[in-house]
C-alpha cells in the first residue's frame, strides 16, 4: 500500500507540474533522419530553419497525455500556421509499430498533421528524451529555442504566448 500511494503522489506531482520548459541556450538543431509515413527518410534539419517556426512533438500511440496534446493541438495547427508561421510535426516513438499501424492511428485520430516516425531511437536519443510528450520548438533560423516535457491543457496558453514571442 505505501508503494502504491508513492507512486499515485509521484505520479500527481510530475502531472501536476504539467509541461515545463527546460532552459538551454539556442543551438542549432542537428542533422537527424527520421521516417516519414511513405517510407522516405526526413531530415530534421531540413524541415526546420526555412523560414518558419517549426514545432516537433515526439509522442506514442501507448501514451494517454501524448494523445491528448496531440488532439488539443490538432484543432489549433491552422491558427498557428497563421499567426505565428508554425508548422507542426508529430513524431513518433513507438519502435514497434509499422508506418502502416501510424497511418491508420492517425487517421482514426482525424489527424491531418505530418507524422514521422523515430524508427532507429536517433532522435531520441539525441535529444535525450526519457518522458513524453517532448515538444521541440525550433526556429526561423533553425535554433532550438524551446523544449517542454509533459502537456498540461492549462498551460495552452503559455505555450501560445511563447510562440507569439519568437514569431
């Protein structure tokens, strides 16, 4: 019983505390291969630093709050692509499953936005991701300028706030 109310308060802390940002200097996001959902490889540092703001989330079909950020997000991806040139980009974590099992996730999801797949661990491991969500926030210049664990719905706003700063 006393491991259990442990973990429960363990658990109520870290998603109580909700997303946060970790705070690093800008650097330039790294060459790193990810799988896109017809099977080419993507760079991300192709994608990000072309003029635009570009917003990575890495995510699991497995992950409650990953899903949750995802859905919440995926009705505001328009606005944001007006307001603040983001272009938004889900990539997944999930090793095991085969870029056939993600198309059909996301479409049962309705999700429009472009998904990758971390098919190797590169990325992960370069950005030494241990919890998802983990949200990457590139920009113009392809800088990383803002990280952020978990997703709290509350801290929405925060996160449109930071967007508007860096637009």
């Amino acid at each position: 019983m006393k491991k259990y109310t442990l973990f429960v308060l363990f658990a109520a802390i870290l998603l109580s505390a909700g997303a946060f940002t970790v705070g690093e200097s800008p650097a330039p996001i790294p060459s790193i291969k990810v799988m896109d959902l017809n099977n080419k490889e993507v760079d991300l540092k192709s994608i990000a630093g072309t003029g635009k703001t570009t917003i990575y989330s890495f995510w699991a079909t497995w992950c409650g709050p990953c899903k949750a950020e995802l859905a919440s997000y995926s009705s505001k991806l328009a606005s944001w692509k007006k307001k603040y040139n983001a272009d938004f980009y889900a990539i997944s974590v999930d090793q095991e499953k085969s870029l056939e099992d993600l198309k059909t996730f996301a479409k049962n999801k309705g999700w429009t936005f472009p998904i990758l797949l971390d098919y190797k661990g590169i990325a992960s491991q370069t950005f030494k991701i241990n919890t998802i969500p983990f949200l990457i926030v590139v920009d113009k210049k392809g800088n990383i300028i803002h990280k952020q664990v978990g997703y709290d719905a509350t801290g929405e706003e925060a996160f449109e706030k930071r967007l508007n700063e860096i637009k």
